[in-house]
C-alpha cells in the first residue's frame, strides 16, 4: 500500500475542493474580477503550487519517519528551503503580462514553517500506527477525535490562507492594476476564511459522520 501517496492524493482533493469554494465566493465581485482578467489563472497556478509543496513536506516528513527519526528531529528550516524550489517554478510558469513577483521569504517563513510543522505532525501520527491493510478513513478514526481532525484541517487551512494573502502582496502590477490587485487579496482572503470551517466539516462528516464538531479557537 503506498501510503504516502494517499496522503498527497486527499491533500490534492481537498486543496483543489477548497479553491473551487474560494473562488466561487468571490466571484460576487464583478467589479475587481473585471479589473484583473488573469486571476483565475493566477489562483489556479497557486494551488497547484501548494499541492506541489505538500507533496514535498508530506514525502520529506515520510522519509523521516520511515529512516527512523523523531518528528522532534525534523529540521523545518531545511525541508523550508526545500519549498522555495516550488516557489520558483510557480513564478517560472506564470505568463501573465504587467505582472511581476518576487518572494519576501522573511514576510512569510513562519507561517510557511508553522504549516510544514502542522503538516509533518500529522504524516507521523498517521504512519505510526496505520497498518498495512487499514484505510486512510479508518486511520484517521483511530488516531483522531472529530473535534482533533476537525482543527487539524482548519489548522492547516487558515495557514495557507494567511500564507497565501502574504504571497499576494509580492505582486507587482503596472498601474491601474497594483490597487485593483490589493482590493482584491483581501477579498480573496476573506473569502477563504469564510469557507474554511465549512471545509473542515465536510472533510470531518464524511470519516465521522454527520455530527456537529467544534473546533478550537
């Protein structure tokens, strides 16, 4: 059973579940959708980049676990640097005209390193006590409370949003489009945010079943 590879493919659904949410939220706003035509685009390379990077925190975080080490012994500043990697393939590929974007890293280090933190803890609780025949729904059961997953997920969720909204502002636009494009970070965040619990419960409700589960805040 390939594990790890689970693990990255409901990583990927849900990322792609909650962007599809997001931007149907936002799409309320005309007036700054008609502003930056290319958002969508932007967006969609943007998650594709977070998929990209949790792959790598997942794979990295696995290969510890698997060589023996202690999740206290990862060293997040280094699988950190590894993520700058998706980074500049993210902006390699982006072919957006009068746009332009260069990462602050000491903007967004902590919370990046929070994730990979949140991220990594979770593939360790997950793979050490997930038998070979187990299924990911019954692992998670086993090891998690609703209410525990419920806030991992809204955990991991509210980071990237954080994360995300930080990365919007190494956007550098020609003008009239650089205010349009702030106006438009926070909407896209507060969007974000407000779908984020939602997510929570739905991934929550369908290994747990439907009850109400509270999260920590």
């Amino acid at each position: 059973m390939d594990k790890v590879g689970i693990l990255c493919e409901k990583d990927r659904t849900m990322m792609e579940e909650f962007s599809s949410r997001s931007l149907d939220r936002i799409r309320g706003n005309a007036l700054v959708l008609a502003s930056l035509p290319f958002f969508s685009s932007y967006f969609e390379a943007n998650v594709k980049k977070e998929v990209d990077k949790d792959r790598l925190i997942i794979e990295e975080a696995a290969h510890a676990f698997q060589a023996g080490r202690p999740v206290c012994d990862l060293d997040l500043e280094e699988i950190f640097e590894k993520t700058k990697t998706v980074d500049k393939q993210f902006i390699r590929n982006l072919r957006i005209p009068s746009f332009a974007m260069s990462v602050r890293y000491g903007d967004i280090a902590d919370i990046r390193i929070q994730r990979i933190w949140r991220i990594s803890r979770t593939v360790y609780d997950l793979l050490q006590k997930w038998p070979d025949t187990g299924s990911f729904s019954d692992i998670v059961r086993n090891v998690y409370t609703g209410k525990e997953f419920k806030n991992i997920i809204m955990d991991i969720l509210r980071l990237y949003n954080e994360e995300t909204r930080m990365l919007s502002h190494s956007i550098r636009l020609i003008p009239p489009f650089n205010s349009a494009m702030s106006s438009l970070t926070e909407t896209l965040f507060q969007a974000m945010e407000s779908v984020t619990e939602g997510m929570a419960d739905t991934y929550t409700s369908r290994l747990f079943g439907e009850k109400t589960f509270y999260a920590e805040t």
